[in-house]
C-alpha cells in the first residue's frame, strides 16, 4: 500500500504480556500472530488472513516506571515525519517520540494539545491492504474523545490537512466527522467530563458482536460499554483487555445484550503526560452517526 498523507495506515499495541495478548485477540477478533523481531526490537504482527493488521510489543520498561499502562496506539501516515512534527510544535503539540527511524519507518510519537496520544509515520515496512476498511479483522474507526471536539478539529486539520466530512443522518451533539485522501475515516467529539482525559479510541471489525463480547468477558477482558446499535443495523462496543488497553469492536450482532451501567477506572502516565480518573458508562448512550456513503456490506 502507498501511504497517503493524514490516513491512518498502522496500529500498535503496547503492552505487559504479549503472549496473553495475542491469545485474547486471536479469541475475540480473529487475528494470528507472527514474528516480526529484529536484533534491535522484539516485534510480532498481528495479521488477518495472512496481511498485517496491527503491531504487538512490549509496554517500554521507562514507560512502565512512569507508570504507563498498556494501550494501543494509531499511526498516521505523513509525507515527512520531521517537517510534520515541527508543525505540530508551532500548533501547540507535544513530542513524546522526537521523529526516529524505527522497524516499521520513521516514526515520532505525539499528543495533541489536548494530550491525546498518537504517532506518525513516514515509509511505513508492513504492506497493508487498505487504509480503512469494512472487513471482518480490519480497523473501520477512528474516534476521538476529546476536551473541546471544534478544537480538536481545528488542530488536526492544520497538522495533518483532514477535512470535514457529512453524515446521512443527524450527528449527536460536537460530533464531527473527519475524512483524509476522500476517505471518512472516524469521529471527533467533545468527551463527558466524567470520562477519562482526551484519548482516541479503536474499532475493530468482528462478525458478530455477541460472539465477540461474550469471548471478551471470557478472555478476561471487560465490556465497558455497549452493545450499543448504530443506524446502519451494525452495533459496538467499546471494551478493556486484560491488561488494561483500551479497544472497540463494531460488527453485526446474532442477539441484542442488555449491557448495565459500568464504572471503569484509567490511569496513564508516560512522557510527561497524566490522566487518572474513571468513566462510567451508561446503559443507552447516544451512537454515532452514520457517514454520507453507505458502506460495503461487512463480510463473515
């Protein structure tokens, strides 16, 4: 795949038992893993029949001191990681990463001026089928919870030129759709206060969200909140692992689970930026809106 500037193009996983990991995500989305290692990193590749998905790795010793937990992360494609982080400088961003040659490509780690984390990265090395998909094992949305959504918007439109796209149905309250390359590709709105500090939050596509909820609380994970439907007949949930990482899954549903309201604890710490605080989860939250051009029919 040919990057394309301000598309989210890789995933990574930061966490403290890798080889749990790659069972719980084997169970609950379908991924195998392989070995993807060099002299220098210990690497596996989350992959779906066949074709990398996502990365895997070990929570940095530094960032568990500081206390960091585990998370994933998303990389952003840029043309050039260097002239990109200088930007998001001028625009108030932080560098967590400064811009470093790594096993995937170039990449620098940031937060935006809201301290929501995510990375960059310019010749990415895993060939990747597509930059957003509606297929079973792939990432479908991107969504950020943030302390102020227009801000939030604004900043990302100036660092990595996103635009606005529209929705076929009415958008709940500060929820603004975000498209790069003509492809919508998540959303953005203004966070409750009683969530957690401003974080941006993973889906990925599963064939039935029953199944799939069910084997989270089977691997030890935790539903946080949902199934929740959306407009399309699809639903979601947003989930925790077992080791703290925080994911969603967005699929058709077998049967409708009534989920009961959820208090989950977060806690982050790691280059300078802190968040502690818990988000309690409704049984019926709003949902999200649904993008102007229907999308393909998810398969499985």
């Amino acid at each position: 795949m040919v990057d394309h500037h301000g598309c989210f193009v890789w995933y990574e996983l930061l966490t403290t038992d890798t080889a749990a990991a790659k069972a719980f995500y084997r169970d609950v989305v379908g991924w195998d893993a392989q070995d993807a290692s060099t002299r220098e990193v210990a690497y596996s590749h989350f992959t779906f029949s066949d074709a990398p998905v996502a990365g895997l790795m070990d929570l940095p010793e530094e960032g568990r001191r500081m206390g960091a937990t585990p998370r994933w992360i998303g990389y952003v494609a840029v043309d050039d990681v260097d002239m990109t982080a200088d930007r998001l400088r001028r625009l108030g961003g932080a560098l967590y990463v400064p811009p470093t040659d790594s096993n995937i490509g170039r990449i620098s780690i940031i937060a935006d001026p809201q301290t929501a984390s995510l990375a960059m990265v310019s010749g990415l090395k895993p060939e990747r089928r597509s930059a957003v998909s509606d297929e079973v094992g792939q990432v479908g949305w991107h969504e950020l919870l943030a302390a102020d959504g227009a801000k939030a918007f604004a900043f990302y439109s100036q660092l990595f030129g996103w635009q606005k796209a529209t929705a076929m149905t009415p958008t709940i309250d500060s929820y603004e759709l975000f498209a790069a390359d003509g492809v919508t590709m998540g959303g953005i709105f203004t966070k409750f206060v009683r969530a957690p500090s401003p974080f941006w939050l993973y889906y990925f596509n599963v064939s039935d969200i029953a199944v799939a909820a069910a084997r989270v609380k089977a691997g030890g994970g935790r539903v946080a909140q949902g199934p929740m439907e959306l407009g399309d007949g699809s639903w979601i949930v947003r989930c925790i692992d077992p080791q703290g990482a925080m994911f969603a899954l967005q699929g058709e549903s077998s049967q409708c689970i009534e989920q009961p309201a959820t208090e989950v604890g977060f806690s982050a710490a790691w280059g300078g930026f802190t968040s502690r605080g818990k988000m309690i989860a409704a049984s019926k939250p709003k949902t999200r809106p649904k993008p102007d051009a229907k999308p393909p029919k998810r398969s499985g």
